[in-house]
C-alpha cells in the first residue's frame, strides 16, 4: 500500500472517463465539424503508446479525443482545471499538470497510464504556438524513453489564413479539419540510458521525425 501523501497516492486517471471523454469528442467534433482521419491505423491497437500532437488552437485536446481509435489521457496545463471545467476534465480522465516547475504528481500520473497500456497524449511543445514543432521540451522524450512506449505523431491542420500559416482562430463550423497519424517510432537508441545526454539525444530524434510528419501530412492534405 503506498504511504498517504506521497504522488503515487493520488487519484488513478480514469480510463474509463477516457471513453467517455472519447465518446463526447466524437460528437462534438463530427458534430461541429467534418474531420478526416487519415492514418488512424498506425495507432497500436493495445499497449502504451503517446502520442505526440502539434499545439495551436484549443480545438486540437478535443479533437484527438474524437478522433483517435483509442481512449487518451492528455497532459493539460492546471490552469485549465477550475471550476466545473476541472471537475470535467478529472472525469473524462484528463491529467493536470504544473508547468511551472517538475510536477512529480503529474509524472507519476502519466507514468502509471502507460504502465497500464493506455495512451498518454501530449503536445511536445508545452503550450499553443505555430504549431510546426520548433520547440520541444524534454517531457516528451523522458516519457518515452522511460516506460519504453512508442511514439505516435500526429497533424491537426485545418485553421490557416489565405497565406496557409496556422492561426488561432477555430476553423469554421462544418469545415473540414484533417487530423493525421503517422507511423509509431521508439524514441531511444536501444541502450536503454536515461541519463540527461540520452534524454537530449531522444528529443532531437523525437523533433526530427515529428517535424518530416508534419511536412508530409500538409504535403498530404494541401494544407
């Protein structure tokens, strides 16, 4: 039994919120907009796996959770969880996390959901930007190289002005939104180090492939 106040001992995500948390994405993202899945399959149909999702607008949380074949647990900043909104988000099986500083609770919480063979999603770059991976933190590749689940990328595109550049602004209701899943890689180099030079090493390989998907998925779709 885990000692009362230590991070283990907080609330497990619930991977059954997870499903419904699926459920509600998939009728409010068909029912607002008209996504295209392409690639869905790459996803491993069982065992942990992360994906990694590009971050611009707060459509793509919401988005994943309607179109991904599995369940997620995403990573979200806490500011998000006030009120009834975090109340929400704890029962769809969301993660809160303090990106302020290591927040042990939330490792410990990502952790065990890949220790259990869910899917831990996460925006590599922390928080909503261009959208295109310039900037990586460290998470993403200590996530992976220590519970050992492959990553897979994935491509929201959909909201762009005339010049086709990622902008904030939610796309249209009953646009199309193309969200692509490219094929699941390990982040490590097999040697199994966790040491601060294996997670530096990790995360360029994890920037390299993440940025060729998203070049790919906009050669794809035209975006």
């Amino acid at each position: 039994m885990t000692p009362p106040g230590t991070p283990a001992a907080a609330a497990r995500p619930s991977a059954r919120g997870a499903a419904t948390g699926r459920r509600i994405g998939i009728g409010l993202m068909y029912g607002l907009w008209k996504p295209r899945v392409l690639g869905a399959w790459r996803v491993p149909a069982a065992g942990p796996v992360i994906l990694a999702v590009n971050h611009a607008h707060n459509l793509d949380g919401p988005m994943l959770m309607g179109t991904a074949p599995r369940p997620v647990h995403f990573l979200i900043k806490k500011e998000a969880f006030v009120g009834p909104l975090g109340a929400f988000l704890t029962g769809i099986g969301q993660l809160k996390v303090d990106r302020s500083g290591t927040d042990r609770a939330a490792v410990t919480s990502a952790l065990d959901v890949l220790g259990r063979g869910g899917v831990l999603g996460i925006f590599p770059e922390g928080t909503r930007g261009t959208g295109d991976f310039a900037s990586l933190r460290a998470g993403l590749a200590y996530f992976a190289v220590r519970s050992g689940a492959p990553i897979v990328p994935v491509a929201v595109l959909g909201s762009t002005d005339r010049r086709g550049r990622v902008t904030r602004v939610l796309p249209p209701v009953r646009s199309r939104v193309d969200v692509v899943f490219g094929d699941a890689f390990q982040a490590g180099d097999g040697s199994g180090r966790r040491t601060r030079t294996a997670l530096d090493e990790a995360t360029v390989r994890i920037q390299e492939r993440l940025t060729a998907h998203l070049e790919n998925a906009r050669r794809l779709t035209g975006r």
